[in-house]
C-alpha cells in the first residue's frame, strides 16, 4: 500500500469511528422534547458547509481522485501526524457526548431539563465538540494528500463555528444567565488558555 493509500485509509477508518460515536446520539435525542430552538437559515449553511468539507469532498476526493490537479506528495510523518490528531480528535468528540449526554443537539436548541455542563472537556473550553471537529480538519489535511481535498475540512468546520458560536453563546446566556457567565469567565471558546 501507498503512503498516500495508507493515510486515506486511516481517514475512511477516522469517519466510520465518527458515525459510530455519534449514532447513538442521535437515537437517543429524538426522545428527549425540544423546548427552545434556533433553527436559521444561517444554521443550515454552517451544518451543510462542515458536513461537505468534513465528509463530502474528501469522501468524493478518496473514491474518484477529484480534483487530481491539487494532488501534493504524501509522507509517512504526515500520515502518523495526522493519525494521532484525528484519533485524538475523536476521543475528544466521544468524551464531549458522553459529557453532554441528553443536553446534546446536532443544531441549536435547548431541551427539557437542560442542565449547564461545566465538567470533563467542557472544564477547559466551551465548545470541546468543535475544537473535535478543528482537530478532525487538521487530521484530514494531513491524512489526505490534496490541496483541495486536505483543506476543505478546515475551512467547513471554520464557517460552522463562526457562523453559530455567538448565536450559540448568546442562547445559552439567556436561558442560564449569570451561571453561564461565570463560566464563561472560566473557560476559552475553542483551545484551552488560548481562544
Ligand atoms: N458548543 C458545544 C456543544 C455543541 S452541541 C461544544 O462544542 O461542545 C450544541 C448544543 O449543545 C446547543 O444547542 C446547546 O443547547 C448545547 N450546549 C452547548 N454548550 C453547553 C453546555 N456547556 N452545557 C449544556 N449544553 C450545552
């Protein structure tokens, strides 16, 4: 196998752990009523825009070569660079849903006896979920050997976060307050001590 091959298929295998962690997530909100909801326009280009990035073009990249012009040279340094940070990254996605459990939603809502998580990854940052999702972009960049392709994750998961985070921040400061607050002069938004 390739180096090129081995790195794409780290990524496919990156993907399926992806779905595998999320899925039962997603079976077990629909039970829980949803009391508030930010539902927009501007939601669903961000959701579409991450989930094309992340999964589409990369996925489309992996099975038709498309955009072959873009291709650049693949080393096996790179390919174990991104290993760990795309394994890490869905470490780091597991313990953010184990820690939101039925608080968690795929957009922006707030459901029935929705509970403040400041514990586990949340303790460092306020949206652990999408530094997992920074962190499965640089992963792609590195695993897949395009200039196109590599990137794209990262500019899908930029426009996702900047397009929701104040709105997201601002949902949870009406409905919890001055708890929220006091957290959020607790924690970073995205990389611990940093952002
Ligand atoms: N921004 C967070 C959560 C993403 S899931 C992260 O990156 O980890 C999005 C939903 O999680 C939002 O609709 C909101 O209802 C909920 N949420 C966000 N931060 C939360 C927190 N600290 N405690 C409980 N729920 C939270």
């Amino acid at each position: 196998m390739s180096v090129a091959a081995a790195g794409e298929s780290i990524w496919v295998l990156g993907i399926i752990a992806w779905y595998v962690i999320r899925f039962p997530f997603e079976r077990r909100a629909k039970r829980v009523r949803v009391v508030s909801s930010r539902r927009s326009g501007s939601e669903a280009v961000g959701l579409a825009s991450a989930l094309v990035g992340l999964a589409v073009i990369p996925g489309f990249y992996v099975a038709t070569r498309i955009p072959r012009g873009l291709d650049h040279p693949s080393h096996v340094w790179a390919v174990i660079v991104g290993a760990i940070v795309f394994f890490s990254a869905m470490w780091v996605f597991r313990r953010t849903h184990k820690e939101l459990g039925r608080n968690w939603s795929i957009t922006l809502e707030i459901r029935e006896k929705h509970k403040l998580i400041s514990g586990g990854p949340y303790a460092f940052v306020r949206h652990p979920m999408y530094t997992s999702f920074m962190l499965m972009g640089i992963g792609q960049a590195f695993l897949i050997p395009n200039w196109f392709a590599g990137l794209a994750g990262l500019l899908g998961f930029a426009i996702l976060f900047f397009l929701r985070v104040d709105k997201e921040e601002r949902m949870m400061l009406e409905i919890f307050g001055a708890e929220y607050g006091d957290y959020m002069q607790k924690t970073k938004r995205l990389i611990p001590y940093l952002y």
